[in-house]
C-alpha cells in the first residue's frame, strides 16, 4: 500500500540539493534544514525520517508533545525544535518534550528564565534562539532588534539551564517575495553582530535561522545556518476550522 505521504521523500530531497547546492557555490558549509511538520501526521514525518532527516519544526505546544510521544520508538533520535509563540503557562509542558533540541521562539528575559527553571535538574543545556523583530510589525512575536544585545547578555547571566545557540526572525511576506536580497533578513545578520560584540563573543559562535518555503535560498545567501521549510517538503497544510 502507498503512502499518503510517498512524495514526502522527493520532495525532502529536491530542498536538500537546493540548500546544498546554494552552500557550495557560496563557498559555506550546508546550513541545517529543520521540516516545519506543523498540522501532518506522524506518518508524514516517518517519511522524511526514514530519508534520514532529523530535525522538525513545530508551531503548537500540544501537537509537538502528541507527535513526540508518537514517534518515540519508531524515530529515536528525532530532534524537535519548537518554533512557535510561547505561552508562559506552558513552557513546564514543552520543557518535558522528549527529545527536545532547540526552542528558537524565545522572546523575553522571562520565559527564557522560566524555560531554564523548568530544566532545572536536566543534565544537558537547551539550546534556544533570541527571536527578534526584524520586520517591526505589530503582532508578531519577538524583540525590537535594538533590544536584543541586551536582552541576549540578559538571558545568558540569568537563564543557566539554556545555551543562547543564536538569534530567529520571520521575515514579511512583502521581503519574502524579493528574489534579490531580504532587508528583513540583513537587518538580522546586524543584529548578530551588535549581540556578539555585547556577549563578547565571535558571530559565527551564534547561529542564524531564517529563511522558509519561499525564501530559504534568499536566506542562505544572507548567511542562514538553519532554514525552516515546510510545505515545500510536506506539501500544502489543511487547517482544522
């Protein structure tokens, strides 16, 4: 019987090539690619598992510990990253995620504080993201990026159960249709080095992960080490009313 999901692995192979090949003629090593799995079933990420991907995204708290439960046998060493708004109300939920790896959605000194508490005892760092606003639009999640040098010294000094591992951005859909360059893109690749400076560190020691369906290679170009793309790979998502 064929699976409902049997062109997940074409597809998944068709944005690897994609990303590697953009890597190479920049002359930079092949940044990672997370599949965005929000809204598919188990069943379709089994299939990107079996071609050997490994990291997923997830956008609900909820869905992200279903699927984790789910798939626990079946793909032992998945590594999820969460990639949605935070509730402070469950972030104690989404710190017992089994093979949790990133959350890249991190947007306030607080839930990062709070996020490190409920690791407390773990024997392993978290790594999580500074999501920032690169866009400045109202309503989207994430710091003004002239906060965010002191929001990152901030959540490094108070949250030791976490690795600061680098900075997100989503960028407008407006950007995201250029097919030259992304200034919601650069503006965070500033922004990384206004936070290095301030952490006293080198730029490349913090990730950067922008970049999805329809600007990842935009984004690499930009200087993405982490895309998120999902329906090129998934396909087109149905939404529950």
């Amino acid at each position: 019987m064929v699976s409902d999901f049997a062109h997940v692995a074409s597809n998944l192979q068709g944005v690897l090539s994609a990303i590697s090949r953009e890597a190479a003629a920049l002359g930079r090593s092949t940044p990672r690619l997370v599949a965005v799995s929000k809204t598919f079933p188990a069943e379709a990420i089994s299939e990107a598992y079996k071609q050997g991907q490994r990291h997923f995204g997830e956008n609900y708290i909820q869905e992200l510990i279903s699927k984790s439960e789910s798939l626990k046998a079946e793909c032992p060493d998945i590594k999820w990253h969460y990639i949605g708004n935070i509730q402070t109300n469950k972030i104690k939920q989404l710190a017992r995620v089994h093979n949790l790896a990133y959350v890249e959605s991190i947007d306030s000194v607080k839930h990062a504080v709070t996020l490190s508490s409920a690791l407390s005892g773990s024997t392993n760092k978290l790594n999580v993201f500074l999501q920032v606003n690169t866009s400045n639009e109202e309503g989207k999640g994430g710091v003004n990026p002239d906060a965010a040098a002191e929001t990152a010294k901030e959540i490094v000094q108070s949250a030791p159960n976490v690795t600061l591992a680098g900075l997100m951005t989503i960028g407008s859909l407006l950007e995201s249709r250029r097919d030259d360059q992304n200034a919601d893109f650069l503006r965070l690749v500033d922004t990384r080095k206004k936070v290095a400076e301030a952490l006293q560190i080198a730029e490349n020691d913090l990730e950067l992960s922008m970049g999805m369906s329809s600007d990842f290679l935009i984004a690499i170009k930009s200087g993405s080490t982490n895309v998120r793309v999902g329906s090129s790979i998934f396909g087109n998502r149905v939404y529950k009313n």
